[in-house]
C-alpha cells in the first residue's frame, strides 16, 4: 500500500463498512464449515491427514506445553542440596521488570563464599523474558516447571520466595515430546494420529 493511501477519502461502501464485516463473516464461516468437515469425516472413520480445531476441557485435560514455553521460575540445588544460586546479582540487574529481590548472605567456610539469604521473585510485576535464566552463569535459576496457573486474591500472595521455588521441579509429562527427526510424538498426538 502506498504511503499516501490512507490519505485518500473513503469510498461509500467502505464507510458503511460492510466489506470489512462481510470479510469477516467469510472468514469465520470458512474456519467453521471446514473444522466441521473435518469433525464429521473423523467421526465416520473416514481418514484425513489435517487435524480440526480442537478445544481443549480445561481444567480437567490440560494442553500439551512446547519446551521452549517460560513457565514459573525454580531454583536447582547442588548435589549436597543447597542452591546453586551463589547470590551474584546478574538476574536481579538484567531483570527489565524489576521484579527479583536477592539479598546476599556470606558463607566463609565453604569453598562457595555467597549464597542468597533471601530470593523472592514478584510474580505479579514478572513479565516472563526469560532474561534471567540466560543472564545466570550458574543455571540456578530455570522457567520450565510447567505451571501456568498463576493468580491469588492478594498482592503479598504472588510472591514466589526461595524455599518454594527449591521445593518445585519440572512437570515433564505436560510438555511435548519429540523424536530425533524434530517430529512431535506425544501421547495424545499419537492418539489423534491414530483416530484418523
């Protein structure tokens, strides 16, 4: 479209907008005949390779997660089970929303000389970037425990602190598999594929 385009007057039908509406109507109604085409043909054993639109029944099946999602943030712990955070600060500095607190506690006689006293993450100012797992250079903090249900009735209660994010692991059975062609071979896709 030309710059100058959009400085040009609207034509009559464009003011009644009833080609925007009757596009959308179109569209609406493509995706709806085609998902029910599809439905049907499945349902009569009748095998297609495309996949209709699916909903899924939240809360009591839950949607298969990609690896590469952010989910709620965890800390590891070492072999001998303290964290693996060694207080260094690098998260809380690059964190564009501001949201971790880390306060830094001496440990002279280990061989580690910080670890966090205090590490609360505000869940409510978080904006899930992930810059603070790529920032840590010990892997001690991680976005892959596979919650996404995050909410409380007060602002004090999305506050993730130190002893509850050690306490967490990851959830491996919700996210997708795949094979090493890059294909997807998750449970329920192979149960879709083999309806069809």
């Amino acid at each position: 479209m030309n710059v100058h385009d959009k400085y040009k007057p609207l034509t009559f039908w464009e003011r009644t907008y009833l080609p925007g509406i009757l596009a959308g109507l179109w569209l609406t109604a493509r995706h709806f005949f085609r998902n029910l085409t599809i439905h049907i043909l499945r349902s009569l054993r009748i095998k297609t390779d495309r996949l209709g639109a699916v909903t899924y029944q939240y809360p009591e099946i839950l949607r298969p997660l990609f690896p590469r999602l952010r989910t709620m943030h965890r800390l590891t712990r070492r072999e001998d089970g303290s964290p693996r955070c060694v207080a260094c600060m690098m998260c809380e500095t690059v964190c564009p929303a501001r949201c971790i607190y880390i306060i830094a506690d001496e440990k002279p006689d280990q061989q580690i000389e910080k670890v966090p006293k205090v590490f609360d993450i505000d869940l409510g100012l978080c904006i899930f970037c992930g810059y603070c797992v790529e920032a840590c250079p010990e892997d001690a903090i991680r976005m892959d425990t596979g919650i996404l249900e995050i909410s409380n009735f007060t602002r004090n209660g999305m506050m993730l602190d130190m002893q509850t994010m050690l306490s967490l692991e990851p959830d491996h059975e919700r996210y997708v598999k795949y094979n090493e062609k890059g294909e997807i071979v998750s449970a329920e896709y192979i149960e879709a594929k083999n309806d069809s």
